[in-house]
C-alpha cells in the first residue's frame, strides 16, 4: 500500500529557514496534486501550499513569498521550503497527495505529520 512520510521538521528561530519533504512510496501509478498542510494546537487544519503534477502552485496568504512547494516527480517526492519563518508558522506540517496505486480511482493519503517549532 501507499505511505507518506514527511521530514524536515526541527526547532528554527525566527527568520530561520527550513525544507520539509514528503516521500511517497509503496505501488503508486500517479500521484496528482500534492499538497502541505499545517495545524496549530488548538486550531483548525489549514491549507499551507498545494501543487498539482503540472507544478502549478496556490498558496495560503499567510506564506506567500516565503514558503515555496515543489515536486519530484520521478521520486515521488514533495518539498516544502520554508524561509523567513515567524513564531506563528509553529505547526504539525502533514503531507497530503492524491495517489492511484493502481489504475482507477485516486485516495486522498495523508502522511504522519512532521513537527516545525519557530522561536522568538
């Protein structure tokens, strides 16, 4: 079956950068568009950056200009850069693709979540 595994994730300071990836692996056909979200504690989860398999990228207002998604295809890969981190970005990151492990329909997956803690 299909997994998703981010990593990446640590504790940054303030205007610090880090890059977050999300592997897939397992029987994968195609994977369509990709995408990173974020929860807070206590908080809703949100839509952080998506990407679909053209690399055609929407961003939450909130990370525009200082977050930036892309994909591997050939590895089945994502990758969240984030820079110019603030306090307000601490979240579980968890990845979210649309896979067909076989020919038929997609299944939304999602991995386990991958920790970013930014201090002040």
């Amino acid at each position: 079956q299909v997994q998703l595994v981010e990593s990446g994730g640590g504790l940054v300071q303030a205007g610090g950068s880090l890059r977050l990836s999300c592997a897939a692996s397992g029987t994968i056909s195609r994977i369509n568009s990709m995408r990173w979200y974020r929860q807070a504690p206590g908080q809703q989860r949100e839509l952080v950056a998506a990407i679909t398999r053209g690399g055609s990228t929407n961003y939450a207002d909130s990370v525009k200009g200082r977050f930036t998604i892309s994909r591997d295809n050939a590895k089945n890969t994502m990758y969240l850069q984030m820079n110019s981190l603030r306090p307000e970005d601490t979240a579980v990151y968890y990845c979210n693709a649309d896979i067909r492990s076989e020919r038929g329909f997609y299944y939304a997956h999602w991995g386990q979540g991958t920790q970013v803690t930014v201090s002040s």
